[in-house]
C-alpha cells in the first residue's frame, strides 16, 4: 500500500498533465500512487498517463462525466489506496525531492492536514511569473498563501494539500463550489484536526498563461470570499477586504488627482515603485518585473471587484444565492 495517494483532477490539459507526470517520475522516493480523474474531457490525457505508467510510474487513470473538480477529486479518493491523499492542480510542476521531505516533515511533526506554497520554475513564461508573484507576494496577497510573513492563519489549498485518510473518513470530500480547498480546510479545522505549513515542499504552478483568464480567475476568488463568509460567520478577515479596499482607495486618489491635484496619486505611485522593485529583486528581470505592475493591479482589482459585487448582491440586497440554500450548503444539505 502506498504512503501516498496524488488526487489530480483533468479537464481538457494534456500537456500540461504530461509536464506533472514527467516531474513525478523524476521523484526521488517513490512512496506514491496518482490517481488521475478526468473530467469529462474533450482533449483527453489517456495517453500521457499511459506512456508515464509504462515508464514505470503508478498512474491510475480513470475518466467520467463532467461534474466539476470537487466532484473529481472525491471519485478520485474514493479509488485510492493511501494512507494520506495529496492534492495537485494539473499546471503544477513537483520538485524532486518534494515526497522525500514530504515523508521526512510528517514523520517529525505529524500533521492531520499540510499544505506547502507555490514558486515560479525558472522555465515558465515571463507572464506565468507575473502572475505568480502577483499571487505570493505579501504586497498583493498579505502572504495568506504561505508566504513567511502572514496577515491571516494558513490554509491550505489543493494547489498544494493533503490530508489524512481519517479526515476524509470523518470530515468528508470536497464541495462543489468556488474555493472549496477554503471550504475543506475550514471544515477541517472545525473538526479539531491539526493543520500546518510545511514551507519545506513547494510546487512549481504555472497558473494563468495570460492576464485576462487571470483576471476572471481571481474574480471569482473575490466573490466566493462572501460565499464564504455566508457559510461560516466570523471567518472573514480584515486581510479578506483589503483589495476591496484597494479598489476603492484607488478610485478616490483618481478623483482627487482630477479635480484637486496630480500629487493625490503618489501613494498609488509609490505601490507600484514597491512591486517593481519586490518583483526585480525576486526574479532578476526587467520584463518579468515590468509585467508584475500590471499582474499585481489585476490581482487586486479583479479580487477586489468581485468582492465588491457579491457583498452588494449576497449581503445588502441578499440576491444571487439564496441565504438559505448558504445555510444548507453549510451543513452538508
């Protein structure tokens, strides 16, 4: 039996599956199974797991109708073998010696749940490294995603997760839902079960290949922060509201440039001087440097907007999802 399971949930990413497979075989123990769960794909990845399966990788691979990724990965749990499942996004690239630590930091500190960060690998585009440090650095995200220095408690997202067989025996799979890693996490929590940073194993993530998919993506990060809130009253915190806040900071200095003076935008001037400059010094280039402004605006107004939307609609106008059908999701109805 297996130490651990690699739930990966697929839906139309080939290539990028053949990249994680590749890193994977390159595992300096191999302690693992993957189960491999495409989602209803209309370019499948049958033949990317089979080529790493006849390399000698344990690759599991199983296809089903489209139901989404919480859908996925619980029918990839069901299936697997391990003693801890571990939870991979399909654009994510493994370190070599990430399940050798892995296995070293839980043997030292047994956790019930972990979850590492995520990093740019030195082969990723100028703008996936854009966006990657639009997403880590403490400048945009307050370092919630396992930076070293932290405006809220970790939580570990599937990007980069596991947890053991007992929590899912207790606590459940995932929901079908926006940020549900958020909703499993709090979940776990709840139930008692010890949780930690293991900085020690990060993924390589590829993310977003350009700036619009990226800006839709945290968008509905933004709105699924007030479902969130909805489900669990009390868990919304001040980092939570900062882009909103951003958003709207940056309205007023636009207002006040136009119709006071242009000195009004220089706490905008001086925010973005800083991510240039955090983003030169972390990746070493220019480009890379330049393309972070744009990526770190996009960051914070797409969050923010989304933010904004859903508190309005969920909160004031108690629209959109039904405040009731939040209760029954809360409870597993």
């Amino acid at each position: 039996m297996p130490e651990f399971s690699i739930i990966i949930p697929v839906y139309n990413r080939p290539d990028e599956v053949a990249d994680l497979l590749d890193s994977l075989e390159k595992q300096t123990v191999r302690n693992f199974e993957v189960v491999l769960v495409e989602d209803g794909s209309t370019v499948p990845c049958r033949q990317q797991a089979d080529k790493a399966l006849g390399r000698g990788l344990d690759v599991k691979y199983f296809a089903k109708d489209n139901e989404g990724r919480s859908i996925a990965r619980n029918y990839g749990m069901e299936r697997a073998s391990g003693s801890y499942f571990v939870f991979f996004d399909s654009d994510c690239v493994i370190p070599p010696s990430y399940f050798e630590t892995l296995a070293r930091a839980l043997s030292a500190t047994p956790l019930d749940c972990f979850g590492g960060p995520d990093a740019a690998h030195e082969s990723f585009s100028d703008t996936q490294k854009a966006i990657n440090f639009a997403m880590t650095s403490f400048l945009t995200t307050g370092g919630i995603r396992g930076g070293k220095v932290q405006l809220e408690k970790f939580v570990p997202r599937t990007f980069n997760m596991g947890f053991s067989r007992r929590v899912y025996e207790r606590v459940g799979g995932f929901r079908e839902m926006f940020s549900e890693d958020i909703d499993m996490s709090t979940r776990i929590r709840r139930d008692d079960f010890s949780i930690g940073l293991l900085r020690d194993v990060p993924v390589w993530h590829k993310r977003r290949g350009n700036l619009g998919k990226f800006f839709r993506q945290v968008y509905v990060f933004g709105m699924s922060r007030i479902t969130l809130h909805l489900l669990y009253p009390g868990s919304l915190k001040l980092v939570h509201t900062l882009p909103a806040v951003f958003v709207a900071g940056c309205v007023a200095l636009l207002l006040m440039s136009a119709l006071c003076s242009s000195w009004w935008l220089l706490p905008l001037g001086v925010w973005l001087a800083a991510i240039f400059t955090a983003a030169l010094i972390q990746s070493r280039s220019l480009r890379v440097a330049f393309l972070a402004v744009p990526a770190s605006c996009i960051q914070l107004w797409g969050y923010g907007l989304g933010f904004i939307k859903a508190f309005f609609l969920k909160i004031l106008l108690r629209r959109g999802r039904d405040i009731d059908e939040e209760i029954r999701l809360r409870k597993g109805k």
